[in-house]
C-alpha cells in the first residue's frame, strides 16, 4: 500500500522593489528617512517624501495561475491596526501581452472601492506589468510626520499573507518666499534675500571699501542647498558672492523621528554674504538666492527648488559707496 501525499500549493511569493523612485531598501528602519545617514551626511541623505509616492514591485506566483489580489495600506506611526487604509483605489497599469503576434500593449484600469487590486502579471502565459507599478499614495492633505505602509497579498488559497511592512518620513512643507524689497531679512518668510540697508544703490569700485554686504535666510526642516547668482556674468570678470552656496551637512537628533524640528540643519535664518565689486564692469547687477530641500517630491529624486529671491545694484567709478 502506497499512500501519496497531497499536492502541496504554489508559495506565492512578493516583493516591493521601488518607493517614490528610489529601492525600498534604501529606506532606513530606524529614522524612516532615505538614505539615513549617522556618519557623514550630504544632501544626498535622510531625504523625506512628499506629494505622490509611487510603489513599484513583483508578486512571484511560482507556478501559481490562479487570481491573486493585493492591497497597500497606510497609518500614522504608532497608530492601531485598524486605521489602516489603502494608498489608492483606482490605477492605470501599463500591460503587455506577448502571446499575440505583433505584441499587444493595453490599459489596464481597475477601480476597487476597498483597494484590493489584482495581479495580473503572469509571465507564464507571457502577461506582464510594464514598469512593475503597484498603487500610488497623494499624500498632500496628510499631517506632516511617520507613517507605516503596510503590503499584503493573497496567496495560492486565497489567504492574506503580509509581504512588507516599514515606516516612511512624509513632508509636503513648501518655502515661502519673500516679495517685498527689504533692508533686513523677513523672519516670517523661509526664503529671502538683503543688501544691508537696502538694494538698488550705487557702489564704487574705486573706494576704499567696495564690497556689497548683506544677508539671506533659507530654512527648510529638510534643508539641502542654497545658491548665490551674480548676474550677469559678462561684466564680473570671475566675481562671485561669498558664500556663493552652503549644502546640508547635519544629522537627524535621535529620537526625534517625524517632527518638523528633527533636523539639526534647517539651514541658515540670517547668514552674511558679501560681493567685492573692484574687479566687475561698470554696469546693473543683481545676486539672486534659490534653495533646495531634501525632499523625494512626487516620486521624483531631483530636488524641489524653491526660489528666486533678486536684489540689485550698480557699479561705477563715479558714485559714492553708499552701503
């Protein structure tokens, strides 16, 4: 007598790869920030997102053909189980079919009201989901802070497996910028930029002091970099400001995940800077300020820009220094 044993089901197997453009696992578990760094930070490290968050992953099905479904999920940090809610209800996926000839490329489009989405990637029948796109998250209309994403699928019997779970930074806080001319730097505005005393005045490159002074604030609680611009360029003969840029170089405080103030760089609330004019041509110039976070904005690892702050002078032999 020979007793067989019972066929033993597909272990379906998944994965997310890519959140908001960048390996999953460059998320760090300690501080939920994107490229954590503890040692030696840049602009490059413990980046936030912010706006749309796109998740990219593969469902394995092993030999599985059967419907498998999938849903990702998110709450505040720290918050109950039962807050949870999906990142989206309603995607496009870009397919392709290889079992016709030619190939067939089509929308898939599913709305399910309680964001489980099935998979439809079978490689087995030559089906396949183009950029491996899951679900998007807006996170816009959020409070600033932790959440944790949550991604769960059904396997070869239909019962719910969670695939990942892990916590991400969320900041949607733009930089206001100043628009009036002013002789100090505006506290109420992030970004902004002074001649001390005021701008639009005459300097003499002959005198003895022929230095433009003044001051800017950039501040962000993801600072990254903020720039100086003399222009135009043609008549300053190699002048720049100085400083002409001032990058991100803090760390995170610890235990301080989440807050707007977790970083120790926010940048700079009234830092000097200073144009030696003795070298420019005689003409109008004027230094404007831009400045960049550190945040993944809609899935998108450039940097959000945020700027121009302009003030202007002129240079002359002729006129008498009069800041």
């Amino acid at each position: 007598m020979v007793q067989i044993r019972p066929a033993q089901a597909a272990k379906v197997e998944a994965e997310l790869t890519h959140v908001g453009s960048v390996d999953r696992d460059l998320i760090d578990p300690v501080s939920y920030l994107v490229n954590g760094d503890t040692s030696n930070p840049t602009m490059h490290n413990n980046r936030p997102y912010g706006g749309w968050v796109s998740f990219n992953g593969i469902i394995n099905r092993n030999g599985f053909n059967g419907i498998i479904k999938y849903k990702i999920e998110f709450k505040k940090l720290g918050a109950a189980d039962s807050t949870y809610a999906s990142v989206s209800t309603a995607e496009n996926f870009q397919m392709i079919d290889f079992a016709p000839d030619p190939n067939l490329e089509f929308t898939d489009t599913q709305t399910p009201a309680d964001g489980w989405f099935i998979y439809k990637e079978n490689p087995a029948i030559g089906l396949y989901n183009e950029t491996h796109y899951l679900a998007g998250w807006s996170t816009a209309g959020l409070t600033d802070g932790a959440y944790t994403i949550r991604f769960t699928h059904t396997d070869a019997l239909g019962f719910e497996v969670v695939a990942d779970t892990f916590s991400v930074i969320i900041n949607n806080q733009p930089m206001s910028i100043s628009a009036t001319a002013n002789v100090a730097v505006d506290i109420t505005k992030d970004l902004d930029l002074v001649i001390d005393g005021g701008d639009c005045h005459c300097y003499d490159k002959t005198a003895t002091n022929h230095t433009v002074s003044g001051h800017l604030r950039a501040v962000h609680p993801y600072f990254a970099v903020w720039s100086l611009n003399l222009q135009p360029s043609s008549h300053t003969h190699g002048t720049i400001p100085n400083p002409a840029s001032r990058y991100y170089d803090a760390l995170p405080n610890a235990g301080d995940v989440g807050n707007l103030g977790d970083i120790t760089d926010n940048g700079d609330e009234n830092a000097p800077w200073s144009v030696d004019v003795s070298a420019m041509d005689n003409c109008g110039y004027t230094v404007s300020l831009a400045a960049h976070s550190r945040v993944i904005l809609n899935s998108n690892t450039t940097f959000p820009w945020y700027g121009v702050k302009a003030v202007g002078f002129s240079v002359t032999d002729k006129c008498p220094l009069t800041a």
